[in-house]
C-alpha cells in the first residue's frame, strides 16, 4: 500500500505552481493527513448509514474532479476506471444509476490501494491540465475546481466525523490522535453574559466577490427584532446540570419529534458520553477522557438544544440573527488575526474552553468548536434559484426537514467558513461537532 | 343505537340560551350531523395511523370538555367512565398515560352507542353549568368552552378527510353523500393572473379580541420583498398536464425527500385518483367520478405541490406572503359577506371550480376548498410562549418538521378560520384536503 | 340489522331434511351463534395480522360455499356480489386476486347486516340444491358440502380465538360469557403419573371412510421406541412454579429462536395473564377472573412448551406417539361417550380442571380443552400428494416452518376432531388454546 | 501485517509432533491458507448478518481454544487480550455478554494484524501444553481440542461461502482465485436414473469411536418405505429447463413461506446467477463465468429445491433416507479412496460435473460438490440429550425451523464429513453450497 504522506503530487509540488494549483495541492494533501492514522480496515466501514467509510470519501471527492471537469473538459482524458462512476457517485441523480447509500460498507474493492492510486491519477491529470489549459478553458477550470476544493474540505470534516463515529463506537475504544494540551478557560465561566442588538433592517446572504455556495445566494433584507445573543458557548458543565435536572425527563421541555427521538434511542446524554462508576466520560479522537465541565458541549442534536433552551426560558437563535452578529463583529475580516480560534488546523478535533474573553460587542466562538444548531428551517432564501444538472443538486434539493447550523467546527478548514455559511442536518443528527449558543428577545 | 339527530340537547334547546350555549350546541350538533350517514362499522376502523376512527373523534372532543373544564372546574362533576381518558386522550402528556395511537382502531369497545350516551351526559352536564355558574367561574367557562370548540372544529374537518379515507380505500368505493351539483367556472380558467404586493414591512400575527390560538399570537413586523400571488387556485387540468409532462419522473424537479417519498410509495398521481381504461377519475365523498379539470387539485403532498411549481418557474408563496395577501383583501371582513365560499356549510366535500372571478386586487379561492401548502416551516413567531401544561402542548411542540398550510378547506366549518390561521402538517401528508397556489418575486 | 339468532334456514328447517341438509344447518348455525354476544364494533378490527374480523369469517366461510360449490355446479346460481370474491378470498392463489391479509380490518364495507344477507342467499341456494340435486350431482356435492362444513368448523374455533383477542386486548376487559361454573378437579393434581407405550411398528394416519382432511392421508407405518406419556395436561399451578423459579430468564432451557422471542416481546407469562397486586390474573371469556392453579395451562408458544419440558427433563410427545397413544385409549370410538370432554359445545371456552381421573391406560384430557404442540414439524406423510388447484393450497403448502398440535380444545366442536386430526401453527402463536403434555424415552 | 503464509507454528513442526499436534497443525493452517488471496478490506465487512468477516472467523476459531481450554484447563495461562471475550464470542450465553451479531462488521479493531498475533499465541500456547501435559490432562485436551478443531473447520465453510459472498456482490466481481479446469461430465446426463431401496428397519445414528457431534448421537431405528433415490446431482441445466417453464411463477409448486419469499426479494434464479445480453452467467470464486450446463445447480433455498422437486412430480429425501443410502454405499468407508471427490482440497470451490459414473448400487455425488437439502425439518434424535452450559449450547438450541443438509460441498474439508453428519440451516438461505437431489416412493 502507498503511504498517504507521500504525496503523489510531490514532484509537481517543486515547480512553480500557480495559486489555484498551490491550493489544491494543499487542499488534497490535507484530506490524505487526516487518513495518516487509520488501519487499512479504518478505511472500509460504514457503521450507519450517516457515515461513509474513510475509502469512500477519499474517492469520491475525486470522483467528482474526474465527473464534473476532467470528464467533460479536458481534452482526450482517460477515464481511471469506468465502473468508479458508479460505485463512488454519492447522490446525483443526473449522474447516472448510483450505489444505494447504505451498501458503501460492504464495498471491499476497489482497495484503499487503488483509491490512492485513483487519487495519484487524477491530481496528476488536474494539475497537468491547470499548467496547460488554453485561455479560454481558465475561467471554467478555476471556478469548477474552486467548487471541486470546497467539495472536498466538506468532506474533510465528514471524514473526522465519521472516524470518530467509526473508533468511537469500537468496544475497544482505540485513539486517533496522541493526546495534546487542553485548553484552559480564559474567561470566568460562571455566568452569562448577552451581547444586545437592535431591532431594524439587516442585509442577509452572501455578496461580494469570493467562493460561496448557491444557497447563501439571494441577498436580501430581514427585519428583525431586538434580540440578545450569548456571548458564548454553552459548556459540558451546564449541559450536566440540566441533565442532573431531569431535563431529558420533562415533557415540557421537548418538542414532541425530539421527545419520541430520545424515548425512541434511549438518549440520556450527549453521544459519546459515559457514565462509569459515577463519573462522566467522553470519548474523543484522543480516546475515553474525563468530561472537561469548561468545554463546550457537543454532538447533540437539535431537540436536546432546544429543550435546553427551553429549559433556561430562553431559545435557539434564528439563522438570521447568527449572521447579523457575526457580521457586526466583523468575523470575516478578523478570521486570519483570530488567536487561535480552534478549527481543523489546530489539530485537537475537540471543541475546547473559552480562550478568547468576549469583549463588550463581540460574541466569543462564533467560528470554530462547534456548529451551533439555529432555529431555522433550511430554506431557500429569496431570489434563490437551484441550477438545473448535477451542481443543482448540490444544495437546493435538501431544503426540506433540516434545520441550518452556523459557525464551523473543530473539524471544519479555517479558509472554509464565513459569516453567511449555511450548514444543514436534520434535527436528531449527533455526530457532527454541534453545540448550543443562547438568544432571547428584550 | 340512539339516533344522532335526536340531539341529546333537544330539550335544552327549547329554553332561552346564552350565545355560548347556542354556540356550544351548534357545534357539538355539527359532529353529530357529520357521522349520520355512517354505518356502525365506519365509526371503529383506523386504516393508516394518521386516520382516526370517527368514534374516537366524537369521544376525544367530549372527553376534551370533560377533562379541562368539567373535571377541574365544575362542582361536584362525576366523571362518566374512569378508564375514559385512557382511552380518548390523545397526546396531552401532562394527562396521564395514554393509548398508543396506533391502538385506537382495535377498541370496539366502549361501543359507538356508548359514545353518544358519554356525549348527552358531557353536553348536559356542560350546558347545565353554563346556566348554573357562579359570577365568577363565567370566564373560565366562557375561554375554555370557545377553546374546546374550536378543538372540536378541527376534529370536525378531520372526521371528514379520516372518513373519506376509510371508504375511499375500500374496494366497494362508497359514497358518503348523494351526489349533489358541481360548480361551473365562472371565470377564464385558460390563462393564470398574478397579483403584485410591493415591498416594505408588514404586520404578521394576529391582533385584536377573538378568539385564536397561541401560534397566531406574537404579532411582529416582516419586511417582505416584491412579489405576485397567483390569484386562483392550481386546477386539475392543469395538474394533469404536469403529470403527462413526466413531472413525477423528473428529478431535476423534486426536492430529495419528495423524491424518495414518491418512490417507494410508487406515487404518480393525486391521492383517490384512478385511472381506468385510459380515463381519470377520482374518488370524492360522493363516489368515484370523473375528474372535473376545472376544479383545484387537492390530495398532493407537499412535495408534489412543491415540484408543481418548480415545474411552472414559479414556487409556493410564504406564509407570510399569503397573510398579507389575505390581510390586504380584507378577506376576514368580508368572510359572511362572500358568495358560497367553499366550506363544510355547502356540504359538498370537494374542492369546486372558481365561482367569484377575481378582480384585480382580490386573489379569489383564498379562502375554503382546499389548504394552501406554503413553503414556510411551522415555527414560532418571535415573542411565542409555549404555555406551561396540557394546554401548552397544543400547539407548540408540534413546532418540529411540519410545513404551514393558510386558508381552510371544503371541511373546515366557516367560522374557524381567519387570515391569521396556521395549520401544519408534515409535507408527507396527502389525506386532507390540500392544494396550490404559485407566486414568485418581482 | 337482522338477528342472527333469526336463522335464515328457519322455514326450511320445518321440512322434512337430509341428513347432509340437517348437518349443514346445524353447523351454519353455530357460527351464528357465536357472534350473537358481539356488538356491531366487534365483527369489524384487526388487532393483528392472525386475528380477522368475525365479519370476515362469517363472509369467507360463505363465500367458500359460493366459489366452491355454487358457482362451479349449481345450474344458473347467481352471484350474489362480483366485489365478494377479491374481499373474502383468504389465501387461495388459483382463485385471482385477493386482498393483503393485514387490510381486513379496514374494510367497514360491506356492512355486517349485508354479510348476514350474504350468508341467508347462500344458505337458501345451498339447501335448495341439497332438495333438487340430481342425482349424479349428489357425491360432488355432498363431498364438497361436507368439506365446506369442516372449513368452517376450523373457522369457528378461530371465531372464538379471535373475538377472545379482540375483547382481550381491550382496556375495558369486556366479557363475552356471564360467568359458569368452574370445574372442580376430580383427580388427585399434586402428582403426576406417566403411561407406558412399548417400542414397535405403528399405523399412523387416517384409514377408513369418514370425512378427514389429505394431512391425515397416507397411512403408513413408523417405529416407536419406548415412551412415557403423562396422563394429563400440565396446570397453571406447575407453570407459575416454572415462571418463579426463574423459567423464562434461564437461557439453558430455550431453544435459540424462543429465547429471542420472549426477549424481543418481553413475554414473562402466558398470554392473558396478567399480575395486579402481587395476584395473578387471567382474561377469560367470562372476563378477568382470579387464575384457576388446576385448569390446564394455556394460551403458550410452542417454545414455552419446549422450555417447561426441558425444565422438567423431559419433552413434548412426538405426534406420532401422541397418535398412537389416542388410538389405543380408543378414544374416537368413545368420544361420544366421553362424560363433559371440554368441547365447544360446554359453552365454557377456557380449558378446565381434570374431571375424569385416568385410568392406568388411558391418559386424560387428550381431546378438548387445549391443543398439544408436540415436538414434530409439521411436513407431509410418505405418500401424500398435494392436490392441484384450489383445494390442494387447503394445507399441503403450509408444510413449512409450522408445528403440529393435536386434540383440540376448547373451542372446537365435538364432531370436528379425531386421533388423526393434524393441527399446525407457527411455534410463535399463543392466541389459540394451546397446552402441555409430557413425554420421555423410557 | 505478518503473512498468513508464514505459519507461526513453522518451528514447532520441525520438531517431532504428536498426532494431534499435527491435526491442529494442519487444520490451523488450513484457515490461513484459505485467506492468503484476500486484501486486508476484505476481512472486514459483514454485507448481511448471515456472513461474517474473515477476521472474526479467523479470531472467534481462536477465541473457542483460548476460552474452552486454555482458560479453564492450562496453568497459570495468561489471556491475550481481556476484551477479546466480549468481541468474538458468537452466541454462547453462557460464556457472557456478547457483541450482537450485525455489528461484527463495524468493528475495525483489532486489525487483521492483532488477529493473526492472536492466532499465533494460542497456537503456541495450544502446541506447548500438547507437548507437556501432564497425563491426566491429556484426555480432555484432545476431546476438547477434537472439538474445537472441527468447530474450526465448520468456519472454514463459511470462510469460503462468506469471502464468496462478499466479492461476489462487489460491482467488479473480483476473483479470488485464477481460473481452473472445469470438469467434463464422465456420464450420461440427458436421463435420470434412479437407486431402490427396499422398505424395512433401519439404524440411524453415528455409533462408533470416532469424532462425531452430539446432534448425531442417539443412536436409534426407523421405518421406512421402499424408496427411490436419484443416482446424482440435478444441474444447472436441469433447472434452467424449470425456470424457462416458468416454475418460479408458477404457485402450484411452491410451499406458502417460498412463495412469499420469492417474491418478496424478487427471486428469479439461484444466487449469484446473472442474465447479460440473454446469456447466463455464475458468479464463482473465479470470477463470472458462463454457466455450466453440467455442473449441480447450487445456491438455491429450500423452498427452490421443494418446488423443483413438486415441478418433478418428485421430491426431497428424508434425511433417514439418504443416510441409509450413504451407508448402504459404504461412503464412510471409501471416501479415502474416491477419485477425485469434490471437497475443499480440489481448491476449485465450485461443484463439478459428474466424474464417478454411478453404478446400480451407488448414487453418486453423495458427497462433496453441494450439500443436499432434505426434507427433514433439524430435530433432536429419540434419546438426545442436550448438554448443560455451553457446549450444550452448539447444536441442541437450533432444533427449530431449520432443515436438515446432508452430504457436505465442495467448501467442505474432507476429513469433516461422514453418513450421520447433519448441516441445517433456514429453509431461506441460499449463500452456502447448497443443491438438489430427487426422491420417491415406489
């Protein structure tokens, strides 16, 4: 088997590259780092549908280089093997017949071997092509690949997400990572404090002129109302004392999807937590470790966020909302000055205490640590219009029973998020780094 | 078996009464009156879990009056049968347990007589009070009973969509009623008009003294962008175009869930549409008869409706949207004054064609035929309070992947609605009576 | 609606009648008979799949006559409902299409009254053609009228089967009898005797002329080693030993699928049984009523069967040895004989204490009160052939997965049931009166 | 990985060994040999319950010499890993809690390396109490390892039935082994002849020394009558002629529970057939090939097997009945010296046509090639006893709603299999080498 650290485009990587070649080069590489530490049997399983084996998604974000640009534009390519489109095309339906998404497990062959060297293949086709493409073929490559990077980097957190679904759901509870620091709190933790903003007229969606997805599209106003936001995260510590409340006991607290949800499973804690002898565990990519009360909660789902709300007498913020604060403070600018905001680069892949203290304006962990679950319904924001083909498929057609999240998580690229971002899943997923971040109206 | 119109409250009737008695015997009569034509057997059956036996309608409402008002409230109150609110509670969970909902078509007993003798004694003992009570019970009651009967109200429409059920899936395709007239368009039904709404801020929510519910409360300010109402319904015709365009086979127009919704249901038409020999038909409370192309499709999903407008360019109006069209054309105002708007009242049970041609700033069919799918999720109004309790479960925990529906149907009692009402239903739902109208920005 | 006890063949019955003709009344007129406590309500649900609506047995043991006899043979019959043979058609694949088993229970339509006009037109044709048959019509007839009659009889004991799950299932626990006598037992209970039956070669199956189904045909010989035989049937009193000492948590006594049976359903007791205030309980017919210890136990799954014998190291007969023990103990030449056999005909429908004391040869209670799950699946005899067409899907091709049960119980008529007599059924079911014999090599 | 090839106990066989040794020896790497063509993903995945990964086959073999002897018998042995127990115990109750069944393919840990490390220190372990035991112990570690090494046998069946499974349903049909001969049929195949056996009293059982499991114990006679058994296999292209007359649509043919089952999974051929183009293709452990005519029909369910048989107006043996046809052949005693019989150490792993021309006493391909559905239901033997604990829990506790195999295939080792062996599986299954050889009465 070829060692994913020798990077296929290695010798490439020598030449002068162009930006666009630079960073898919580094956007490649880094989706092989994070497989740096799997078994070859890491790479096969798909224990719930949700998640896709590790192979798979090294796979088809190649896939859709080769589908989506190689196929169609360059001149005389080569097909690596005709039966991938099949076995790696995850939901396009204008792409042909598709594998059922719940047999991805059972697919032994082609090897991870193979997957590497299908990787191998098509950088070296790709980056060839962005060295020689004729003018007029520029403008068509840089966007698409734009979009095939993007791709991959959302796949890049599905990767941390589903390994650690993957370990932490083995009886034998195996590490990824050796353990790092953990942060301690830099701010006093012990009580909340609300960042005020005033009721009128906000721009919301994406304009100007970088990358971003069709469904931050449609820039429009919202009136909203006064409202109050958390200047943080809520924390493992908190999220205990409303369990040690009975919070998952009282009716009056759920949504009746999200009641018969944790009946239905028998959820009495977040996924991943422990109970043994008394005290609370959490298994992370750094193995079973002791509950950090300082960290932010994560990996629940969009009922036990609310119903904690509820539980304060207070509630999920609107998407809206979110946006207009991160805006106000300027997130988008500030990101790359951000001390350590604690994203995929940081290499903990947990969502870690308070570092920056909030000042009076800026909510603290808006980006980074966790997606914090909205109260929003993901639809399609006005003027929104899906493409037709396959790159409309991409978003517009999974606006319906999911609920938008925000902010970026400790598994997500720091260069792949933005105030106007749009997350989804459906209300009971868990084994996304979500979290919970307070609002009220005044 | 005593006789439903032999009205438990014949002699009662006789005395003087106070405007909340006639209402409340009125009411209670409508259901009665909805079950005449049934057999014995029609009251017990609960084919598919979101179809209730229509004796379990006539003994929840009843058991609605008995619980929140009578048992609480009204001095000396013997409860008529202890193991009753076992069985006819629905989902109040501060109630005490209750029967699985899907359980409800095995009881046969209490026997339908029995419910009709639980009736008389509940309407006694409710009218008996409203005669007797104190000075200052008298607001308790006069609340409680206006909520109770506008609970019955809705279990009124859904008597008859749960009834059309039960003998539109049977193979012998009863009728319910005799075959009554079928409106003749009164306007061009050949090319569709659109009503222009400028931008600006508007004031959503209801206001004011009557009676509503608390999801209507919370009025609050949207800013809404330019935008046109078609201004009548989606008719047969021009569903079926759809349909012989391929629309149900054409992925490009679904959104993923509807796609896999009418896949593995192996949907390709409205429900209660048959084709036979070449021929449409379509099964309405009168029988199975040939498909009026002039009248509004009803019995489609969201989904459906969803892809509908896809397919035109066009997509569902807000709810909001539609309020403010609502609002505009001071439909509330005019209701009593409107000529044979389609509701229970004109016992016809089916969605007619369009009898009041539009004028310019009046979108017709608002109002009755058929619910109007709308492409906003049912969430809260900013400034919503879920009540603590019973009550507070009515509504807001159901606030969880459920789409907003406006403008009542062909089985809603007339005085139910207003342009402020919000129904839900998940976007799955095809058994009421549902249907579309387009809209699109400016 | 018309009162079953009104019998459609009352003028005829005035006549001078056949024997055929007396037997075809009688037997219709039982199945009457059992539905004369129900009200309307019952005859019409499905609590689960095994369980169909009496209305449904009433049609489809008509409709047997009907498609069967009638239709092929009587000169001009006039069906009376085309619609009647998609809805009452069990499960005979030659006879067209039919409806999905689990949707019987919807079907309100048509009406219970309708059905018992549907049973009186086929009672009038068939004992009009029993008067004018010619001649060489007469064995068809007679053969096929006497196999309608015996189908019909199999569906009588179900009537009382199901009609106890319908009002057993009721929170209401509604009786279906005023209470009877409860026997005493005449026979010393507090020990428990086996009969020898040496080793050698046995005749098994149905020989000679009378009515019997092609299960019991080919006759043929088998080898029996030497068993033992208790003479009685196993109490309520011994199976509550087996369930406090821990019977049903003691994975040594199950077999694989029966341990992960009474887990998945969480069965710790017979059907019906159920313990309110530290007592134990049991839904009869009469209603809920204090468990008799010296009734034979009942309402059990071939596994609890199978558990309880290996508790007591021993095991359930083989049907083969049950057979053969029935035929020396003479017991059809002595049915008739028999003093109170617990049949349906005692009108007590719960199986009953020991009442004649076994003699040294002769076990008791092999016929009525509970049918005995043996150890023997139930597959075809050397030499059986399954018939073509209809009649041959009456029992050949359930030769599968099934266990057999012999006996009969106390739901069966009296003149259905002899040695031979093969009954079958999943090892899972525990609606019909089944029960407990031991056996052991000796 | 260390390579299955390099046996660990290549040192101790250069030493002078036992004949246990030398059995354990063999069959150990006998285990590893059969996994030496697959990629490290392939032994992980579990595509349905019914199949296994290679990997937990190969450590659950282990898991039972560690738990069985080494734990309870050798002194001072040192467990190799503690939570081993939980993972690849397989259903023995007794021995503890146990990983549920659907989950053995979620787990990538313990890699495929740990397993072989595993292997090798039991190996060693085993091995070096064979060459020290003191006396007394020597008699239960060579019944005990007798035992295990046939338990490990039986998993090397489901080794190649399980990797066939899980490549013959990759999209790319990888091969695992290159192609081999294809054997001619040494025989005439257009005409079926059949051997007679007369009727009589017959000794059925294993009596004897040898190793032997308990399901075959009891020793005991039967009656049969004369019968006629087919002198061979049915093929391939037998079959085909019972498909090309539409046998599969044809409901006279089937039992009730085939039926449903065909037609629930849309069963129109045996497993691993493929139409292409009109042609009929298999897929085999070489890859898809173009069916062989000649060769037994094999992958097909009981329910296929009875109806061929019915469409034949034959049908299955009786498992008395063939045994008494393998002995009166005296299989048990020539199988050394058969030529060419197709059991796993051909290596072709695909049944053969016809070698060994039958002569007048012997049919043939009674052993090897496919094991032979009967149409015995897997019952206990008069006189069985099943064990306490779980050894007791091997065979005994699947005595229920299974059907008895005979005859071994060409997945089967050689020294494996004998006249009294009994398989059994659900009558549903279809992954194992299953096939058809007719009966008859005369």
């Amino acid at each position: 088997m070829i060692h994913p650290n020798q990077s296929s485009t290695s010798d490439l990587a020598q030449a002068q590259v162009s930006p666009l070649a630079k960073m898919y080069q580094d956007v490649r590489a880094h989706s092989t780092k994070l497989c740096k530490a799997l078994k070859t049997e890491d790479y096969v399983v798909q224990p719930i549908q949700d998640v896709s084996p590790p192979k798979w998604h090294l796979a088809h974000t190649t896939w859709f280089f080769e589908q989506f640009i190689l196929k169609p534009y360059k001149k005389d390519y080569q097909i690596f093997d005709d039966s991938y489109n099949f076995i790696f095309n995850s939901y396009y339906e204008s792409m042909g017949d598709k594998m059922l998404r719940d047999h991805r497990g059972n697919m032994t062959r082609p090897s991870t071997e193979d997957v590497y060297l299908y990787r191998k293949y098509v950088d070296e086709q790709m980056l060839d092509w962005m060295h020689t493409a004729e003018f007029e073929a520029q403008s068509v490559l840089s966007e698409l690949t734009e979009l095939g990077l993007n791709h991959e980097q959302q796949h890049q957190e599905l990767l941390v997400t589903d390994i650690k679904y993957i370990l932490g759901n083995n009886p034998l509870f195996p590490a990824y990572l050796q353990h790092t620091e953990t942060w301690k709190p830099k701010a006093d933790l012990s009580k909340q404090e609300y960042i005020e903003i005033s009721e009128g007229l906000y721009d919301i969606g994406f304009s100007g002129d970088g990358f971003h997805y069709d469904n931050e599209e449609g820039a429009h106003q919202v009136f909203l109302h006064n409202f109050r936001l958390l200047n943080r995260l809520i924390t493992n510590g908190e999220y205990l004392e409303f369990m040690e409340a009975g919070g998952y006991d009282n009716y009056d607290l759920w949504l009746a999807d999200g009641r018969d949800y944790v009946r239905q499973h028998a959820i009495k804690a977040p996924q991943y937590w422990h109970q043994i002898e008394g005290r609370w565990y959490q298994y992370t990519l750094h193995g079973l470790q002791a509950l950090d009360e300082h960290a932010p909660v994560t990996h629940i789902s969009h009922y036990e966020a609310d119903a904690y709300a509820r539980w304060k007498n207070k509630r999920l913020p609107t998407e809206q909302e979110w946006e207009v604060a991160c805006k106000l403070a300027q997130y988008d600018q500030n990101l790359h000055k951000l001390h350590r905001a604690n994203f995929v680069e940081t290499e903990i892949l947990q969502p870690q205490a308070l570092q920056a203290a909030p000042t009076q304006d800026t909510p603290a962990q808006m980006m980074g640590d966790v997606w914090e679950w909205t109260q929003s319904a993901y639809l399609p924001y006005p003027f929104y219009q899906r493409e037709k083909g396959a790159l409309g498929e991409y978003n517009g057609k999974f606006m319906s029973n999911q609920i938008v999240l925000r902010g970026g998580s400790c598994a997500t690229p720091e260069s792949h998020i933005r105030c106007t971002y749009r997350n989804f899943f459906q209300p009971d997923k868990r084994w996304q780094f979500t979290g919970i971040r307070l609002a009220e109206y005044f």
